[in-house]
C-alpha cells in the first residue's frame, strides 16, 4: 500500500484531493495537514511515501519545503508561474499539477507514480535499461490523448459538446447529465477528456454543503 500524505491550506480541497487518492487501489491516506509546520510534522510521523502538496501554504511555500519531507512529492497547485514550476522541480517534486483539474488527471498520476514504484522495487538489482523503463511509466500520465478516447462514443461527446458550445458561462457534470440524458458520471467522465485536451475552462464552485464542485465551460468561439 502507498502511504499518502496530503497538504493543502483549504480544508475543503484537501478532502477533495484525499477523496481523489481513496478512489485509486493500492493508495491510502494516512493524513492531511493545512500548514507547511504541519506538514513536516505528519510526515516524520506518519513516514509517507508520497505526498500531494500545494504551493500556497500560510506559513511557508510548499516548493520550500519539498525536500525535507522525506517522501516522494507531486505538487498539486494554482501556481503556474514558471519560476514556481521550476523551484518546485528543482526541490525534486516528480510531478506538477495545475488546479484545478478533473479528478481523472490525479488519478492518472498516481496510477502512473503505483507503476513507477513497483519497477523500483527495493529488493530489485536495477540497471539503466531498468531505471529508464520506470522513469518511462512515472511520466506515462502526462502525454495527452486524444480527444476521443478509446472506450468512448463519438455520439456522447458530440452531445456533452454541443451542451457546453450553447451555453453562456459554465456548466456542471450534473448540468450537462441532465441537459443530454445520459449519467453524472459519464458526463463526469467526458468533460474530463475535453478538460485534459484544453478544450474547456475547469473551475471550483462551491455548493451549498460548502463541498467544491467542479464546472466547465467551453473555450474559443461558438457555433
């Protein structure tokens, strides 16, 4: 099981993000801290294997303190300034998330960084070949696909399409499910494909639980 320590200052995207990481098998979290000070601390007591850490922390930047938390680190963070990528890499996080995101962008990543870990097994005598076909499975996630993926109708995502070109402002997975007919979730599913190809903006809206829900609206010019 992959210990999963995960950081961010919003309470609510933290359990946002931990809800993420308990849909994926072979993943646990094992806790949540709001703070950089935190943060370290959870990390020395709980030992994780991987840690999901924003960026704007209050007490600290998360590109900070990457490289004292002993663990493997994705940063999952609104900063896209490069000089904060750059920081974040070079403090050796793996990977580098830009919020928001579809849930399914998290998932691939962990999925790809479950890969990765099992090819580095500690038992394992590694040589390069081995060390590069690890490497290869860790950055697996981050290769865009196609529009249309394998598994999905050209039906659907005509019409999850054609929802969100007539529509002014944005809409959510359960809008576009009730406007098309089909389920949340595999209206969830495609907006999150054309989300991964830059086809349509993602942003967080917050319900009346306080709960973060995802809404998504349509890029360039409508027909």
């Amino acid at each position: 099981m992959i210990r999963v320590l995960v950081v961010d200052d919003d309470f609510r995207v933290a359990q946002l993000h931990a809800s993420y990481v308990a849909r994926v098998e072979g993943f646990e979290v094992v806790a949540v801290a709001h703070t950089a000070a935190d943060a370290i601390r959870l990390a020395t007591e709980h030992e994780p294997d991987l840690v999901l850490l924003d960026e704007y922390l209050p007490d600290e930047p998360g590109s900070d303190i990457a490289g004292r938390l002993r663990a493997a680190v994705i940063v999952v963070s609104a900063a896209e300034d490069p000089s904060t990528v750059r920081r974040a890499l070079t403090a050796g996080a793996l990977n580098y998330v830009l919020k928001p995101f579809p849930p399914q962008v998290l998932v691939d990543r962990l999925q790809a960084f479950a890969r990765f870990w099992r090819l580095l097994d500690d038992e394992a005598q590694l040589d390069q070949t081995a060390v590069d076909r690890a490497l290869q499975a860790l950055r697996a996630a981050d290769t865009p696909a196609a529009v249309v993926r394998k598994g999905r109708s050209p039906v659907t995502s005509d019409a999850v399409t054609a929802v969100l070109r007539s529509t002014d402002g944005s809409l959510t997975a359960a809008e576009v499910a009730e406007s098309t007919g089909i389920s949340r979730a595999t209206a969830q599913r495609y907006l999150s494909d054309l989300a991964r190809d830059g086809r349509v903006r993602l942003t967080l809206r917050y319900g009346s639980t306080g709960r973060p829900e995802h809404c998504f609206e349509w890029l360039g010019r409508r027909r």
